[in-house]
C-alpha cells in the first residue's frame, strides 16, 4: 500500500475518535494524544521520504517507510479495539430495559472496557507501539527528511460539478481509421479461404489494441458479413475450457467433450468472427488444440487476436499479422486536448503549448496520453501542468517495460485518498470485471474513503469511482438495468502499476502459487478452496495481520467442506476485515466461530443452501457494515438480536425465498442503506412495514406478503416517500401459503395502496399479485401528478387481474411486462405509452383473443363509426414500439378481433403497429395468425424489423393462406440473418 496515503487515511480516522469526549480513548487520552502528535509530526515528512524513495530509489528510506506502514496497521487495529468497545457500550445504552441492565451501563460507563484485563491489555499495546514510533522517529532524524508544508488541496475530494462530465463523451478513437480499414477489408474479403482464418492485432501495452479489435468488431460492415460474433476475454491464463465456456456464455461446470460437443454445434456451418483478446499464450498445442475445435465453420470464420507478443502471433496466425504503429504527435494531442479541458482548464495559448509538449512525451501511447490528459484536466495552475512535462520521468525509452515508470508518475499526482483506493485494486485479477457497489464497500471496510461533512461514504465512493475513471486508471465502464448497475475494468499496464504499489501486500493462493510464499507482509489473499485447505496453522501464523480473505471457486465436494473449519480464522486471522465465502457449504456451528471477528467489516457467505438461521454470535460483529447472504435459498430466519448490528449499512438477501419474516428492531439499524428484502411475517412480534420508514433505504428493495400489512400498521404510518434514493421497488403482495380470494382482498389492497408511498426517484417498478382495481398512489398527495415518477423506465405486472389503466404521465416508462390475467383497460393504457420501445405479453389468463372487443371498444372513437370506410380516425397505439414478446398464451386462437381488423384496415393508418424491430412469440399453441394481421397489423414485411422468432405455434397458419405466408417467412429469412430468424413452422409446411 501506498505508505503516505495510508497515514494520511489513518490520521484522519484516528483524529474525531481522540476529540470525541465520550469515546473508549478517553480512558487513555495521554496516551493516545501523543500516538498522534508522533503520527503528525511523522506525517509531515512522508512526502519527502516518497521523493527520495521514487526519485533518488532511497533504500534506507524505503525501509524506514515499511517499518511505518506495519506501525500503521498496528495504530489501527488498536483504533479498531476501542471503537469495538465503544459499539458495544452503545448497544448496551440502547437495549437497557431493566434496572440491572441500567446498572450494567452505568458501570459501563465508569468502566468502559469489558474486564480490567482488556483495558490493561490495550494499554499495553498502546505503549508497545509507542515505542515503535518514537524508534522511527528517532531514524527519521538521521535519514534528514524534510518537512512539508500541508497541502490544503491535497485530500480534498472533486467539486460536484464534474461529476456530472460524460465519459462516454470521450469515446472518440484517434489515428487507427487506416488499420481499422485494413482489417475490415481482410475480414470481409477473405471469404474464399478454406481453413479457418486467424489475423493477429499486435502492439506493445496501452496502444489501444483492444479498442481497434472493439471499434472492428461493432462496425455495421461486420455485422452484415459475420452470422455470428463472439468476444473473448483471455488474459494470462490460456484456459480452453474458460474460452468454449466464453463462447457458449456459460458459467456452470461441464465436461471438456460436452464443451467441445456444443461449440461445434453453434459454430458449425456458420460464417463467425471470434475475439481472442490478450493473448499470451506460446505453447503452440495449447492454440492447435483450441483451433481444431473452432475449425468447423464455413468459408470465412475468422478469428481475430490481440496479443503484446510477436511470438504469439507467429504461432497463431494464417495472415500476416497487423502491427499497430505508436500514435502520430498530432493524434496523442487530440486525445490528451479531450481530456484535459473538459474540467474547466482555460484553454490559453500557455497551456496549449504545455500540452502540446507533453503530449509529444507521451510517445504515441495513447493510454499514457488519456490519463495525463484526465490528470491534468484536474489542475487548473500552469505550474502544475509544467511540474508534469519538465519531470525527468520522461526521459526513458519508449519501450512498454519503460511505460510503467511513466505511469507511475500519474499515480503519485493522485490525491491521497484516490491513489489508496486504486492500489487497493490490485486485490482483483487482470481483466476482471469490477461491480461499482461491492468495490465501494471493499473500500469503506478498509477505511480508505475519507469522511466528509454532511455526505454519505457511499456518495463520496461513488465520487471516487467516477475521478478514477475520467483519469483512465479505470476503463470499460458499463451500465445496466437502467444505471442501477455499474462495472468497470482495469488496463493490464493500470493492474501492473497497482501491483507495483502494493507489491507483497497481494497475494494470490492457487495451483500456481503454493503455500511457501506466504509472508508477513501479506495483508490480503484470494484463494482457492482446496489450495487453502492445505495450509498448516503455522503458515497463516505468518500472515496474522491477513485483513482481506477472498475465496474464488465454488465448493461442490463434500471432501473440500469438511476439511475446512472456520475455526482457524477465529485463531489465526483476527485482524480480518473483509471475508468471503461464496457458495462454501459451512454448518450453523460453524459460522458460530465468525462472531469473534471484531475487525471484520464485510461478510458475504451468499450461496449457502445449508443453512436455516444464522448464529446468534454474528450479531457480536458490531463493525459489520456489509452483510451478503445472496442465494441462501434455505434461510428461514434472521438473528433476534439483528438490531444490534450498529453499524450495518448494507444487507443483501436476494434469493432468500425460504426468509418468513424480518427480526423485531431492524428500523434501529440507522445506518441501514440497503435491504434487498423485507418479508411481513405473520406475527405482530415480528418486524413490521412501520419500522422501514425510520431508514433512508437506497437501491433495490423486495417488499412481500403486503397483504398481511395489519390496520396497526397503517395507522402507525408506511410512508417511505422520503426515501428518495431507492430506484427499484418489487411489491409482492401474496404469500405462496394464502388462500386467494380476489372480493375480500381487492378493497384491502387498495387501502394498503394508499397507505404506501415511496420514492418518485423509481427507475423499475414491480407488482405481483395486487387484486385491487385502483393502481396504488405510492407517492405523496402534495405531489402533483405530472411529476409523479418522472424516472419510471421498466414497469412489471403479474397476476394483477382487476387493475385498470395506468395513469398517462409516464413520459419515461420503455420497458413493460405484463403476466398473468389483465384488463382491457390496463392493455389499452400501456399501448398510448409515448416512450414504450419493449412490451411482454406472459400468459394473459384465459383469453382467446389478445386484443379483443374490449380493447376495441377503448380505441376506436364512437362518434366515428359511419367515417371509418372513408378513412376513420383511430388513437395512435405503440408509437415507439419496436420489440414484442408474446408468450405463454395457452388458449389464444387470435391477436385481433375480427371486426378490429376490418377497421383498422379501413383506416388511413393501417397498422396497429408501425415499426417492429423484434417479434418473437412463443408457446401458443393454438394461436393462427392470418396474413392481413402479419402485413396489415403487426406491419412485419417493413424494411425495419431485424429479428423474429416463431416457436411453439403449430395452428399458426391456416390451410388456405399456406401459400402466402410461405413466401412472407422465406422472403424475411433471406433479409434477415440467420442468427435472428427462427421460425419453426416454416419448415414443417415447407416439408409438406
């Protein structure tokens, strides 16, 4: 880690625990006050130790820094030590109820520590340590270090306003329109060759190999050429299986003949363009055995490679490979210029030409001219911008081994607190794709994300994460689900850098790497389940400082469960902070030994199917601020004592199916910000919807069983419409163990309706079995309705039956899924959705027409009848639709009424929808769909529509229109490609 921002993070941890009068140190407030005024006094010359350690490479002083470091750690695990105790008093405040549980607080109070013992015990280890530093402060005086005067920007974080600047406003690519030709022209015009074609992409780190392959690989031109296109990660690890499981986009175990069997099937016969990106591998059988396997389509399949090494390419290749040549002077400017205005820099002549020259020092790399560029766009002093390009750094050669010292040169311009959190990253494999959410809690269970007045930790995280990508530290930033979320990806050369800061803090425990290589300095392992089981007590005895303990695999041999006992972390690793688990079987009993982390900050123990509860010794973890129990489908209870998780701010419980009600207290968890799913029991003793209103509840939220909200409840109030960041709300109303009765439910959800608000910030809204008639307010009355969900995305409705129209001001909602019996009404309201761009249709009860009388009745103007032959007016359905999925209709004969049809098409617009992209309908068994509604209707023969699957629908055509429905299927499989045609019917008529 990064000496001077450690201290710097642990100095400003250590500084409102020392002025806060009621903390655990004031029992050793000497004591601790001189803690800090050594650390100051230290702290003031670390920047000139970091110059003479990076620029003069210093040894004495390198050394002077680990000593500190370790010191460090130690100051922290005793900071950890009072702050547990400190939790703990006020837990024992809080749930005083007696008066012999007032009297154990009042000594408490007198006597904070649990037992003279403890507090004699850390007052020991803050003399110990003590001696420690006055020994390093003593060695700094011979070592001549300078002290700084405290920069007062130094720490602090970003204005607000850049948050707002666009990456993807940068997604310009500069100097490669030439290669990008060349590649294409080989890729399209290299159709006559027999044998699978292989083009490698070569170029040193950071030329932007990946992002040519990208730029090639989304080109209209290849799209249209190629059935099928692939994208594959590779990296250092040249995994055959991981690259046909790439290929078939699965994650589950599977056989190498099963594998090999399937990517032939997909492949076979078919023009395809696969992506092998970063590759290193040399073993020329490991590439003959992969190429034989992907040998099997049809003239032109290619295969397009990117790899640093010349020798890979040589191996792999059947054309000459592609050398990418380093950016011209002009091309490194246009994309540092990008980057380093954007900001609020005054683009003048002075800092033109400063940029100018530093763009010309950057080699014709193009990522070492995008991170100077965001770098910089963050310095507004010309003297600054000049610090950069007079740095003697630059001097070195353009060789890639040269480029990290370059980079490194960016990272130490970092303010502290973004240079610990990116070295931190390290911890992560190359190419792995890093989650935004769990990456910002990594950091706050490690302290790194400094405390600013009046924001959340996650906000300023997020702060974080964004500066770390304008700077291009972080790259391929994607978003999902409508911005809920987000991932990135780091450079290989950005990886290296972290891991050249971190050097042995980061270690990785697997097949290659054994158990003798684990040292003192460790603080941080990913492991493999059974490399960790071979590991004696002696060896993890050398990491006892060991604060993250990340397993990888999935554990499915009974054999690898039982050799591990979480025991050993209870012994061996009690400094841990960041701990898991994922899909590692362990009993009730032995979760139990997890209690005695008192460091640990973030639990995941997600994919346990053992378990029923958890131990009531998890509820002593008093640091806990993440808790992750994802997938423990068997849960059936949460710990009594929940509430006393004082510092919990996120606790996951996605796929808990098996969860039957929430622990009574949980609205006394004040820092809760995420709760994936909060279950209404059936008792009055257990947790009730009331108790979610004292929250500030952020991201996805699960609500079941609304039905059993009691009276009490309302009554006390349910309204969360404060909670102003949650933007995803799933409201499941039944139980699966109730009896349905639609009369004597609908009146009561309807009231439990208008009890509930929430936030108008909604991007995804989901309701299932709601029996009311109304659509539920859920936002306040002081709202007007025109800005009700000014947000609304993604809208899903299942097993709804009585609910009628949705309200008209849903200017935002794009994506719709209904499932299950609904109205006419509710139909009709969502086809006059002006941004409605995708629409499911799941298994609408019993009908047998989709769009029947009813229907019809609501879109046609009465008073219009008698014009309808001259050219009638109809209201405008699905005007933005382009994708529809009908699904599941079991009793479905037909899509429209037949009088609809006649009207429509004496209509002046004769369909009912106008431009189809993707229509896919699937499993109507006795739907037929006649030609006038497939041209007419649904308007499928238009230049626009790009994909349609018909499957499950052997009544689809009638008799007599055989004919003509032949030819609009075969006339729509030769324009579409064959990827995206599938019509099963097609040929069973044509085979008749």
């Amino acid at each position: 880690m990064s000496e001077a921002a450690l201290i710097s993070g642990l100095l400003s941890n250590l500084a409102p625990l020392i002025q806060d009068e009621f903390s655990l140190f004031w029992s050793f407030k000497k004591e601790v006050q001189k803690l800090s005024s050594t650390l100051s006094s230290i702290n003031a010359v670390l920047k000139d130790a970091e110059r003479k350690t990076v620029r003069e490479k210093d040894e004495q002083t390198e050394d002077w820094l680990r000593k500190l470091k370790d010191v460090a750690y130690e100051v922290r695990d005793i900071m950890d030590e009072c702050t547990f105790e400190d939790l703990r008093l006020q837990v024992n405040r809080r749930n005083a109820s007696s008066s012999s549980t007032l009297i154990q607080v009042t000594n408490s109070i007198t006597h904070p520590f649990r037992s003279t013992r403890t507090r004699l015990k850390v007052g020991h280890k803050i003399k110990d340590v003590q001696k420690k530093l006055d020994q390093i402060s003593s060695e700094r005086q011979k070592l001549h270090l300078l002290e700084s005067v405290p920069d007062s920007k130094i720490d602090k974080l970003t204005s607000s306003s850049r948050e707002t600047i666009s990456l993807s406003s940068c997604n310009q690519v500069y100097g490669r329109d030439k290669e990008k030709k060349q590649i294409i022209d080989i890729l399209v015009n290299t159709s006559s060759a027999k044998k699978l074609s292989v083009l490698p992409i070569v170029g040193i780190g950071g030329l932007g190999k990946t992002t040519l392959a990208q730029t090639v690989f989304n080109d209209e031109e290849i799209t249209k050429h190629f059935e099928t296109k692939i994208w594959v990660c590779v990296s250092d690890e040249f995994d055959i299986q991981l690259v046909m499981k790439s290929i078939l986009e699965e994650k589950a175990e599977a056989r190498s003949e099963e594998l090999q069997k399937n990517v032939r099937e997909k492949l076979s016969g078919k023009r395809y363009l696969i992506v092998l990106d970063d590759v290193w591998n040399e073993k020329f059988d490991e590439w003959d055995q992969l190429r034989s396997i992907l040998d099997c389509g049809s003239n032109g399949a290619f295969v397009l490679t990117t790899t640093r090494k010349r020798n890979v390419a040589t191996i792999m290749e059947t054309i000459q490979h592609i050398q990418i040549p380093l950016l011209s002077d002009e091309d490194c400017w246009l994309l540092f210029e990008e980057r380093a205005f954007m900001c609020g820099t005054p683009k003048t002549p002075n800092f033109v030409d400063i940029g100018k020259e530093i763009a010309k020092k950057c080699k014709g790399v193009p990522l070492v001219a995008k991170t100077f560029g965001g770098q910089l766009g963050f310095k507004s002093e010309i003297n600054e911008w000049g610090k950069i390009r007079d740095n003697e750094i630059w001097e070195t050669q353009n060789e890639e081994s040269d480029l990290l010292p370059i980079l490194r040169l960016s990272y130490y311009e970092l303010p502290y607190h973004l240079r610990r959190c990116f070295v931190f990253c390290a911890i992560f494999l190359k190419d792995a794709l890093i989650e935004k959410e769990r990456l910002i809690q990594l950091w706050n269970a490690h302290g790194l994300i400094p405390t600013v007045k009046n924001q959340e930790v996650e906000d300023i995280g997020n702060t974080i994460w964004k500066e770390l990508c304008w700077r291009s530290f972080f790259q391929d930033e994607k978003s999902y689900n409508y911005g809920i979320y987000e991932t990135c990806k780091m450079h290989d050369l950005m990886h290296d850098l972290a891991q050249s800061v971190m050097k042995d803090e980061c270690y990785r425990l697997d097949a290659n790497n054994s158990n003798d290589g684990l040292k003192r300095e460790i603080r941080h392992v990913t492991a493999m389940f059974d490399e960790f089981v071979k590991i004696s007590a002696h060896s993890l005895k050398k990491i006892g400082g060991l604060q993250t303990l990340i397993f990888k695999d999935r554990v499915d041999d009974k054999n690898v469960k039982k050799q591990i006992s979480l025991s050993v972390l209870k012994k061996e690793l009690p400094t841990l902070r960041v701990l898991e688990l994922w899909w590692y079987y362990a009993q009730y009993q032995d979760l139990h030994y997890l209690g005695c982390l008192k460091h640990l900050r973030y639990l995941d123990i997600s994919g346990n199917k053992e378990i029923t509860t958890l131990p009531d010794s998890i509820c002593d973890l008093l640091n806990l601020q993440t808790l992750k129990l994802n997938g423990c489908s068997n849960l059936e209870s949460l710990p009594r004592n929940t509430k006393d998780l004082i510092s919990l701010r996120h606790l996951y419980l996605e796929e808990c199916d098996g969860l039957k009600y929430m622990p009574r207290g949980m609205g006394q968890l004040k820092h809760l910000k995420t709760v994936s799913l909060f279950v209404i029991g059936m008792k009055e003793k257990n947790c009730q919807l009331d108790e979610l209103k004292e929250l500030d509840i952020c991201g996805s939220l699960t609500i079941k069983n609304l039905g059993r909200v009691s009276d009490a409840t309302i009554a006390r109030g349910v309204s969360m419409a404060e909670k102003t960041s949650i933007n995803e709300l799933n409201l499941e109303w039944r139980s699966n163990d109730e009896v349905d009765d639609n009369e004597s439910k609908s009146t009561r959800d309807e009231k439990i309706g208008e009890a509930l608000e929430v936030s108008t910030m909604l991007k995804t809204l989901m309701m299932n079995g709601y029996k009311g008639a109304n659509l539920p307010k859920l936002v306040s009355p002081t709202i007007p309705s025109a800005g009700v969900f000014p947000n609304l995305s993604k809208l899903m409705i299942s097993d709804c039956p009585k609910l009628g129209a949705l309200p008209p001001h849903l200017k935002s909602l794009e994506c719709v899924s209904v499932e299950g019996e609904c109205s006419d009404e509710l139909l009709y309201s969502i086809s006059n959705l002006s941004a409605l761009t995708r629409l499911f249709l799941i298994g609408l009860g019993e009908r047998s027409v989709l769009f029947g009388a009813g229907y019809m009745a609501l879109m046609f103007d009465d008073n219009n009848e008698a014009q309808l032959g001259g050219g009638g007016r109809v209201r405008s359905t699905f005007q933005s639709l382009q994708s529809l999925t009908i699904e599941c209709f079991f009793k479905l004969r037909r899509l429209f009424d037949e009088g609809m049809i006649s009207k429509i098409s004496g209509c002046q617009n004769k369909h009912f929808i106008n431009s189809l992209t993707q229509l896919w309908i699937i499993n109507c068994p006795e739907l037929m769909i006649s030609v006038e509604e497939f041209v007419g209707n649904l308007n499928i023969n238009n230049n626009s529509l790009q994909r349609l699957r018909i499957q499950g629908c052997p009544k689809l055509v009638s008799s007599e229109e055989a004919d003509d429905v032949i030819a609009l299927l075969r006339s729509l499989r030769t324009r579409l490609d064959p990827d995206n045609f599938d019509v099963d019917i097609l040929l069973e008529l044509e085979e008749e």
